[in-house]
C-alpha cells in the first residue's frame, strides 16, 4: 500500500513530528506499506514569523495535483495544518480524495501566545480543517476526549515509540555528579521553559535543544547549562546524565521526550496536563504537579529501574501497526473500498480471482 504524508515540518526542523514520520516510514515498510512524503523541501519556502526556523511552504495547487498523479497513491494522510496541508487538503475536496489527518499540534496555544488572537478562532478553523476528512489520529486517550468536547469528529487512537536500544540508563555524567535536572525540546514561549528555570531546585539545570528564545533565556540565566540540539548518542548521553527530567510544557499532545526520559531511567516531572496525565503514573514513574520545584525534588528518591519498565511498553513498531490500520480502517473498510492487493499479499489473504 502506498501512503502519501503531506506535512509542513520536515527536516531541517527538529521536533517530534519529524521524528515520527521519519521512524514511521522505517517501520511501515515490512508492513508493505510504503510511505512517501510531500515536504516544503519541494517547494519554495519563506521563514514563520516570530520562528524563522520553520519554513512555511509556498506550494501550488497544480504542483500538488502533479504529484498526486505522479505518485498515485493508495490513502492520503495530512499530518500538519500548515499551508502545505490546506492545499493537500483542498486538492484532495476538489478532486474527491478520501484523506486522514493527524493532531499534532495545539495551534490555539500557540497562536494566542505570539500573536493574542482568541483560541476560539483558532479551533474553529482547525475543526473545520480535520472534520472534512475520515478520520483524526490523536496519540493520547486525554487528546481524544478533548477534542470530541470541542466537536471534532471520528477520533482514531495513534500512540508513539521510543527507542529502548538508544535511551537507556548509561555509566556516564556529563553535567557532574550533583542532582541534575533535564529539559529536552523546543527553546520557545510555547514550551513554558521559565517555570523550570525559574524552579528553586537542588542542583544542577540543564536545557537541551534550539529555539527563538534560546539567545535571550542563556543570557538571562547564566547558571543554566545550554547545550543546544543534540542528537543521537549525543543526545542519549545527555538524558542518561540527568537525575530528573522537567516537562514545563502544558501545550504537549504527547511528548516523546519523555518516553525518551523514561527509557534513560529519569522519573519525569510535570503539569497534570494532556499528554504526560496519559504517560506519567504518579509516584512510580514520575510525580504530576503544580508545582515543579517540590515535585521535581521529590523525585529524586524515585526507582528509575520501575521508570524504564513504563517505557518498554511502547515501539515503534506497535505505532506503525496502528497507523496503517487506521488507514484501512479509515479510508477502505468504512468506505466500502477494498484493501490495495499489495498489503493483502503481505498479510497472506488470498487474492481474488484475476478471471
């Protein structure tokens, strides 16, 4: 089966969208599903206001429309709402192309945090913008029932992974031996960074990760450690330094940042808010709280042994198996369309007779 993604964040971006897709594609494959991309790498692109480093594409319409042909694609699935995703999305009305859509992001906060317009508006549009196709993949139970209280239609489950071979606990201390206290994402307003570095904490604090606001916090805080994006075995080193990890963040639809913390043995700390309420059991692998500082020092004294056993729950693979059957189910079973042969051969049905 052939799966076309349109989504507006891609490489060079770092983020966990990103992530996703990327480690998706690898493990759709032995499904038989292939998965290619519709990315701003193809089209002319200028920098998001007040976020220069995300590029908002410039597509056309008769571009997309090639490349539909070209590739000519089972299922179409939109994963973001930039503007790459509203002419996909448009293409996909005008020519009746059944498509799912993913909620990654909770634009609303994000929007009314740089810009002061009303979130109301901003829901409006996004309901609008996911209800027009067959289904919406959310990655949290918390996600799900919030967005049907707002009147968003045929929610479908997609959880996420993480690598339990990379982030796992290690032998090493890069940040010394004292309490350290981790933050790994995004340095932007929308990630609520201040609440942890303003924290009374016992230790060392370290942020990890770029940002527009990444120049202005290390100059306002020269007791924090600043390491920038890290990735790989970097990166792993660096949760495996930490005692604590901080999520300040109360914009999160999931957080794959901390399942990576759980899998590097870090009790996590955060806001009882959608995404770490559906990932953090309280007291054993993390404590959920109003208040970071008395949190997250007490969960110095939790078991990281029982953190990493949460964590191992999760795989891509399980997350790869869900996305395609969300697809089937989504845009062939309700509809009445038959499965693509290639993705039946590979489940070993029997073909139908060619006579």
């Amino acid at each position: 089966m052939k799966i076309l993604v349109a989504t507006d964040a891609w490489r060079p971006q770092v983020n966990g969208v990103v992530r996703t897709y990327e480690r998706l594609r690898e493990e759709a494959a032995p499904l038989d599903a292939e998965i290619i991309f519709l990315t701003p790498a193809e089209f002319s692109t200028i920098p998001c206001p007040t976020y220069p480093e995300i590029r908002l594409s410039l597509p056309g319409y008769g571009y997309i429309g090639r490349r539909m042909r070209q590739i000519e694609p089972d299922a179409v699935h939109i994963a973001t709402e930039g503007p790459l995703g509203w002419m996909t999305r448009s293409h996909c009305l005008r020519k009746g192309i059944p498509f799912t859509t993913s909620f990654h992001t909770r634009f609303p906060d994000y929007v009314s945090s740089r810009f002061y317009l009303p979130e109301s508006w901003i829901w409006s549009l996004l309901r609008g913008f996911h209800n027009s196709g067959a289904g919406i993949m959310v990655a949290t139970p918390s996600l799900g029932r919030e967005l049907e209280e707002r009147g968003f239609q045929s929610i479908l489950s997609w959880t996420r992974g993480v690598d339990t071979e990379l982030f796992r606990p290690r032998e090493v201390r890069r940040f010394g031996n004292g309490p350290v206290f981790l933050y790994v994402g995004r340095v932007a307003i929308e990630k609520n960074i201040e609440a942890f570095l303003t924290a009374d904490l016992p230790g060392r604090k370290v942020v990890v990760g770029d940002g527009p606001q990444l120049h202005d916090l290390v100059a306002r805080y020269p007791d924090v450690t600043f390491t920038g994006n890290q990735v790989g075995e970097d990166l792993a080193e660096c949760y495996a330094s930490a005692d604590v990890f901080v999520m300040p963040s109360k914009t999160e639809t999931f957080g794959i940042v901390i399942l990576e913390a759980m899998a590097s043995g870090l009790p996590v700390v955060a806001f009882p808010v959608t995404g770490p309420i559906d990932l953090i059991t309280p007291g054993k692998t993390g404590i959920l709280s109003d208040d970071i500082a008395k949190a997250a020092t007490s969960a110095l004294s939790l078991s990281h042994v029982g953190v990493r056993e949460k964590a191992l729950e999760f795989s891509w693979q399980a997350a790869a198996r869900l996305f395609v059957s969300n697809i089937e189910s989504a845009l062939f079973a309700s509809q009445g369309r038959k499965i693509p042969q290639r993705r039946i051969r590979r489940l070993g049905r029997r073909r139908p007779s060619q006579a």
